[in-house]
C-alpha cells in the first residue's frame, strides 16, 4: 500500500460510525462515496469488513424474458425502394440453385481443402 492509500484508509475508518449511519438511512453507496471522494468500492468493502449486511438492489430491473425495446430503423422511400429491388434480385437467383450433399462431394471439398 502506498503513503495516500494509508491515509484514505485513516480517513474512512475515522468517519465509520458516521458511513454506517448513512447507509443505514438508505443513502445509497454511490452517493456515500462522491460525499468522501473516494470510489464506491472502498466503501462497499469497507462496510462488508465492519460487518454491516449489505441491502439488495431493489432499483428498476428488466424482466428475465423481456426484451429491451429497441427503436424501429427509418429508412428514406428511395433507400426502401432499393432494398426492395435487392431483394428481388436476390431472390431470382437463389432460387436456381440447388446443393445436393453426398458423400464423394465431402471428400471432393476435404481433398481440395487439404491441398491448399
């Protein structure tokens, strides 16, 4: 531990009665922290070393299956328009092809693989 870790250690176990009290009146840890200038982790540990329990969070929280609500895109008519005749184009020439596995193409894509 450095010199000033020392003394911001001093400072909190002097002011422990007083962090104790805050927290108990529901101040939250954050807000306990920006008080003494120091990060919130160093006073949640510190309450966990003098043996204080520790409250559950009971903020505002998503549901385990609720999706979060996300915005739907704009697109400008122009934009759509192209994204429609894309599609199409797509679509035309996907439907032409058609992929049959077997085992000798397999090996044909293992052999050619192997070579590279």
């Amino acid at each position: 531990m450095t010199k000033d870790k020392f003394i911001i250690a001093e400072y909190i176990d002097d002011n422990r009665a007083d962090i104790i009290a805050k927290y108990a009146s529901n101040m939250p840890i954050a807000d306990i922290a920006e008080l003494y200038n120091v990060a919130k982790s160093t006073i949640y540990l510190r309450l966990v070393r003098w043996g204080v329990k520790i409250k559950k969070y009971v903020g505002p929280r998503r549901r385990r299956n609720e999706k979060p609500i996300r915005q739907k895109r704009k697109f400008s008519q122009e934009l759509l328009l192209k994204m429609k005749e894309n599609g199409r184009i797509n679509n035309e020439h996907i439907k032409h092809c058609e992929f049959k596995h077997t085992t000798e193409d397999q090996e044909l894509i293992a052999n050619i693989l192997i070579q590279i």
